[in-house]
C-alpha cells in the first residue's frame, strides 16, 4: 500500500516528466548505466579545492552564529556538500530536477537521479523526508480540499517551470505559497532526514555554478525577513569567491564527456559513499539494444545475489564476479566488492574472455585504484 501511495504522489508531482505527447515515459534499460540514489561528484584540482573550501567557510560565517550547511554543484555535477550522505542525495536529486541551469532552461526529464526502493522521496517542502516513511504533505493530500477550507493548498515542487531566476541570482518560486499576510512567496523549506530540523531553502546561480545553503527554521525569528536578511549578507560577502570559483572550475572543465574513457562504456559505484559515476549518455547511446539489454539483466541478477547475501550473512557484503556474452558477442561484465561495484560493456572485446578481463584489469588500475583487479 505504501509503495503504491508513494507512485501515486509521485506521477502527480511530476507527471509533466514522464508524459510526451499522449504517451507515458517510464525508465528504460537504457538507464542500466547510471545508479539511482547516488551522486556524480566532479573531479577537481587543488587550486580549485581550495577555492570551494573558502567558498564554504565564507557562506557559513555570513549566518553568524546560526548552524547552517550547503551544497554547490557545477553543471549538474556535485562539487561540495556539508550535509549527510542521505540528505545530500536527496537534495541534489532535487537541483538536477529542478535547480541547475540546465533543469531551468531545458526542463530536462531526470528520472534517473529519483532515489529507487523504499528511500525514493523527493518530496515537497518536506524534500528531505525520512526514508520509507509518507511525507507530511502527502498525507490527506486529496485532490478535494477539505469542507470549509478555501485555503487548502497541496504543495507539488516537482512541477516544471515553477522556478525562475530573479536579477540578484536568488532562485525564486510560488510552489509554497505565500504568506498570509503579503504577497510575497513564502521561502520553501525542507527537513533534513539526519537532524529531523527543518530548513529554509535558498539557492543561488552564477553562470553554470549553483549555491545551495539552507538554513534552520528556529534560528530565524522574522521568518522572510530574516532570510532575505541572510541573503543580502551572502551577495555582499560571497560574490567575489564565486567569481572565483565558477571561473577555475569553467577553466578545467571539458564538457559532458569529461569522464568518458574511450573504448569503454561503464557504471562505477561507491556503495559507502553513494557517488557513482558512469559513460556519458551520449556515449551510451551508441551500445546496441542487446548489449543493453544483456546489462540490464545482469543487473537484476547482481541486486538478486546482494539482496540473498544480506538475508543470509547479516553486516557481511557478497563479493561478485559475473561476465556474461550477449547476442551480439559483446562482453557485460559486473564485479562487486568491498561496498564499490563496477559494471561495464566491451563491445568490441568479442576474442575472448581473457581479453575482456585484461581490459577490466586495466580500467580497474588505471581509474579505480586497482579495487576491482582479481590479483
């Protein structure tokens, strides 16, 4: 029951994702090579390290005393977060719905980021909600309002274009309504999974970067006024490291297939930390449907073995070693081990096996610190 509540919030949040035309999009076996309820975290140098670290320590100060933690993502890619690994997946699954540049100017279908089984809640003003629980909002969110309230209002912040850029670089929207007292739109808020503490969300671009900061509820005595306070001090104070930081990032970044490897098509998953990393989609797109499909059924296959390992051997981790030919005589290869998993298609490895590990070996020592190398 749960679960199927949970389906229907979600079709009616975000329905707008899955539609085209008359027609309903649901994932495919072309999303085998990206992991849900991960992130994808941006590779950067030291100089440019440095310069988020002081990006970081600048926003926090710019809230006095008040607690408060950020998140800042380059392109759709995450670069710093000083939340907890839950609340950060969930949050930035919510930028790359609806947040970074892209997601406004294309508003760009990401299904594939939504959290899968039952930790999938990118909710609304309670976006961080507890995994496996019902969101507050969803609770009695009927389509009818209830008798004699004329001011019910069920808050949908998955919905498309309902947040704009405003001139000072502050992402505004009415998705949480306004205040009773004024016009203005409220700040939206969320509840940190970790703290159980709900927070103002507020988020700022500049060109391709976007600074998230949230900031406690019961710190804020004026509500609006007080974070629009808080705003004002972040523009005055952090303008100049964001320059900064946008322009080192711009400068080491080659675009969308900055981590393709050429002659591989792979999935690189850090269970531990909830990072994953994988072939560009366009790069993806060039495997045929049946290395795909062959992917997609290994996958299955692996989260069966994982699943029977953690019923069977409580706190133990099942080390895998599955490869597979698929009809068209490509290779799709998974290993798991020690909490990372590597699953990878080799089409033109179509010898032999011994071929097809030696090309594993080296992608593993080369690019993962040897953790999935069999010597």
């Amino acid at each position: 029951m749960l679960k199927l509540l949970y389906l229907i919030c979600m079709v009616l949040l975000s329905g707008a994702d899955f539609l085209v035309g008359k027609k309903l999009l649901l994932p495919s076996f072309r999303d085998c090579l990206k992991e849900r309820g991960t992130v994808q975290m941006l590779t950067v140098g030291r100089e440019a390290a440095i310069e988020v670290q002081s990006l970081v320590r600048v926003l926090e100060s710019c809230a006095g005393n008040i607690p408060c933690h950020s998140l800042i993502l380059f392109q759709d890619l995450l670069v710093s977060t000083t939340l907890s690994p839950d609340d950060t997946v969930n949050l930035f699954a919510y930028a790359v719905l609806r947040l970074t540049p892209r997601a406004l100017s294309s508003g760009v279908s990401s299904w594939s980021y939504l959290r899968k089984g039952a930790t999938s809640h990118v909710s609304s003003s309670s976006i961080l909600a507890r995994p496996g629980g019902v969101p507050e909002q969803f609770q009695g969110s009927d389509v009818n309002p209830p008798a004699g309230d004329n001011n019910y209002r069920v808050i949908r912040p998955l919905q498309q274009d309902k947040w704009s850029k405003g001139k000072d670089g502050f992402l505004v929207t009415d998705i949480w309504g306004a205040e009773a007292s004024n016009l203005i739109s409220a700040t939206p808020t969320v509840l940190l999974h970790q703290t159980e503490e709900r927070m103002y969300l507020c988020v700022h671009q500049h060109k391709s970067l976007t600074l998230i900061f949230l900031i406690p509820v019961s710190s804020v005595l004026i509500g609006d006024q007080g974070v629009s306070v808080v705003k004002q001090q972040v523009l005055e104070n952090v303008s100049l490291k964001l320059l900064k930081v946008e322009e080192k990032l711009s400068k080491g970044w080659v675009g969308e297939n900055a981590y393709h490897v050429s002659g591989y098509r792979y999935l690189l998953v850090d269970g531990d930390r909830n990072v994953s990393r994988a072939s560009p989609a366009g790069k993806v797109t060039t495997l045929t449907k049946d290395s795909l499909l062959a992917l997609s059924k290994l996958r299955e296959e692996v989260d069966l073995e994982k699943s029977r390992a953690q019923s069977d051997n409580a706190g133990h981790e099942k080390e895998l070693e599955v490869s597979i030919r698929a009809k068209n005589n490509a290779w799709v290869i998974a290993r798991v081990t020690r909490g990372k998993e590597l699953y990878m298609v080799l089409e033109k490895a179509n010898e032999t096996l011994l071929y097809a590990s030696d090309a594993v070996e080296k992608f593993s020592n080369r690019y993962c610190n040897g953790a999935f190398s069999l010597n």
